[in-house]
C-alpha cells in the first residue's frame, strides 16, 4: 500500500499502521478509558441527515471563511497536537508547510518538537498557538511572548487537559517520550526500519518549547502523561485564563469547551473564539461528543463568540453538518497525524486535498454555492 492508494481517513490510518511502530501509532488512534468517547465523537454525525436543493447554480462554489481572524480557503485545519516528529522525522515543519501550501491554517502546541521561532520563519500562512497553563507562570508568559514576536496570529488555551486522561492502550504499548529500546518495544521497531533509522539517527527528540525551561523538555522518562501530571497546573481558574486572554491582545480561543455555560463564560472573559471539543476522546471517558453539544451552545452564544468544533471529523459530509449548525470552521487532529506518519508533507497535504475536494464535491451535491448558505434548513435528525 502507497500513499497514492489513500482515498479515505481509513487508508491513511491503514498506511501509518504499517509504517510506525505499534507504540507510536496506538498513541495517535487510541482514547481514554474504555474509548466509549472516541467512538462517539464519529458516530455522532450518523444521527444527522443532510438535505440537499437541486437546480440551483453552483458552477462557481465559494469554500473560504474567516476564523480567528484569518481567512482560509476551506472550512477544515489542523488542530494543534503534539511531538509530530514522533510521526515523521519532518515534524511540525512538514505539517506547517502543508497548511500553507493548501491554503488552511496550522496548528502547533506547546508539546510540539519544533520550536514556535522555527516556524515563524518557516511559514507566513496562518498559524495557531495551542497554550496550556504551567504551574511556573513564568513559562506561560514567556511562550504567548515568544508566539507574538514570531508572528502567530491567533491563540488558543487548552482546558480540559489539567490532569492526563486514563489512555490504557499506551500502557500495553510501553509507549514512551522519547521512544526507548526496550524488549517489549524492539520486535516493533526491528519491523518498522525506516521509521526506527529516521528516529534514531536523525535530529534527537525534544519538547522545542520548553526544553530551555525545564529539564523535562528533553527527557520523559515514561511518558508525555508524566509531563502532563507534573507540570500542568490543576489549579488553574477563569482568572488565570482572563490573563492569558488580555496578555496575547488577539483572537483567542478557549479549547474544551462542552457546556453552554462555559461557553458564556469564554465570552466574559474576552474570548473571540471557543473550540467545542473532548481532546479527541482520549480526557473523560463517556463525555458527549463535541457534534452534540454544538447546536445547543450555538443557539445559546452563536451571535457572539466564533464556534470551531473539533472532533470525530473524517468526511467532508462532517464539516458541512458542523457548519448547517453554526460553526464557523472545523478543525481534526487524528486524520493528517495518520497521513504525516504514512508520507510526511506529502501526506498531509494529500489528505487535506482530499478533504477539500469531498468538502467542494458535498458543497455542490448540497446545491450550496458557500458555506454561509449552509444552515439548519440543511439538516434533520433521525
């Protein structure tokens, strides 16, 4: 299989399935807990009709939209995940240079493995800081600082990740940062050869954005769960968010958003944006799906605060439920982590260009000539 046989979010899974190591790809596909969450964030949409209008003009079909105040040519972009150089040995360079080549916005977190200078000076495209709140402030401040003099453009603080999720399948694994040569993980690796000659053999592993703060940037010894429970403030508050907001000055997003509730608050502390999302099912085992919560959050802030729904997105017939409901844009996390780690650059673009396509395909099918025409009276549940 080659990534010219990829056609489908599956394909690709099915392709960086046989090129990484088992640890490393169980830790893209797997939840938390039971994955009951993991599951529900795709089934979701299946509870959604689309309905279509026939002979309406759609030879010219208008995709772009606006988000966190950056215009982008289809409603989908990367969300921002972590330590892409576990994926391939390009990294956050190669799914950046995507982005920007496919006219989508990239973004990179605070556990990436390249640092937030490398790619200000690698891309001018739109770019999206992913922020989580240390116990050493000092560290926070320093990364929205950095993320400004770098050129980013917009910024979101991730909420729901103040302690790690229970993800069992990288226990069974041995899953580690970095990677280690262990006898249960050797027979995985001895099968994996290019993979394991790039990792070991190239540019060593390191958290590029706080290497320089913490001696934990280079050296996890069991897992980026280690980091998360060590290092990731729990006493974080809606105060300690309202100061993130006012210090970046610029659209700001709130990332693990699931209630209306939360959502009025975003907006009373000056968030331009929320993400509605579960952290890809692998927090809280047996929350809602973010597709369920949109509609009602929506009707309750949608004239006021952007909506970005994240989660479970695998078909461009996803996107344009999301959008029939009132979100602004979507973003996806799993689906160009598995293409990175199936073709690097190439993959990623490849799978956005395959998304833009079923998004346009879908689009005319709807007989939508943009995706503002796309509202409620598009859609009933079952």
């Amino acid at each position: 299989m080659k990534l010219n046989d990829c056609h489908n979010f599956d394909d690709y899974r099915r392709l960086a399935k046989k090129k990484l190591p088992s640890p490393i790809f169980h830790y893209i596909d797997g939840g938390s807990d039971d994955e009951v969450t993991l599951k529900r964030n795709t089934e979701s949409f299946n509870k959604c009709d689309l309905i279509p209008n026939v002979l309406t003009d759609v030879s010219n079909v208008d995709l772009s939209t606006t988000v966190l105040g950056q215009k982008i040519d289809f409603p989908l972009f990367l969300a921002a995940t972590a330590m892409h150089c576990l994926y391939h040995h390009h990294g956050e360079r190669a799914t950046a240079m995507a982005a920007k080549k496919m006219g989508t916005m990239f973004g990179i977190s605070t556990m990436a493995t390249t640092s937030i200078e490398e790619i200000g000076e690698l891309t001018n495209g739109p770019k999206l800081f992913q922020l989580y709140i240390h116990k050493d402030r000092g560290l926070t401040d320093n990364l929205i600082e950095r993320c400004r003099k770098a050129g980013f453009n917009s910024m979101c603080l991730t909420v729901d990740t103040v302690v790690a999720g229970n993800r069992e399948r990288d226990h069974r694994t041995g899953f580690t940062t970095p990677p280690r040569l262990t006898f249960g993980s050797l027979l995985s690796f001895a099968l994996h050869p290019g993979w394991t000659l790039n990792h070991f053999f190239r540019e060593k592993f390191k958290l590029a954005n706080i290497i320089h703060s913490t001696e934990k940037g280079s050296s996890i010894d069991r897992s980026v769960i280690e980091y998360i429970n060590e290092q990731f403030d729990p006493s974080m508050s809606w105060k300690d968010a309202e100061y993130c907001v006012k210090k970046w000055k610029g659209p700001f997003a709130l990332k693990g958003v699931m209630s209306v509730e939360d959502a009025k608050k975003a907006i009373d502390i000056g968030c331009t944006a929320i993400m509605i999302s579960n952290h890809g099912g692998r927090q809280l085992d047996g929350s809602r799906a973010p597709f369920d919560q949109l509609m009602e959050i929506v009707d309750a802030v949608g004239d006021k605060i952007e909506v970005i729904l994240d989660g479970g997105i695998r078909r461009g017939t996803h996107v344009l439920k999301a959008l029939a409901l009132g979100a602004k844009a979507c973003s996806f996390g799993k689906g160009y982590l598995f293409a990175l780690g199936a073709g690097g650059q190439e993959g990623v673009e490849s799978i956005l260009k395959k998304m833009k396509e079923e998004i346009k395909r879908d689009m005319i099918l709807m007989g939508c000539k943009s995706v503002k025409e796309l509202d409620k009276s598009k859609v009933s549940f079952r």
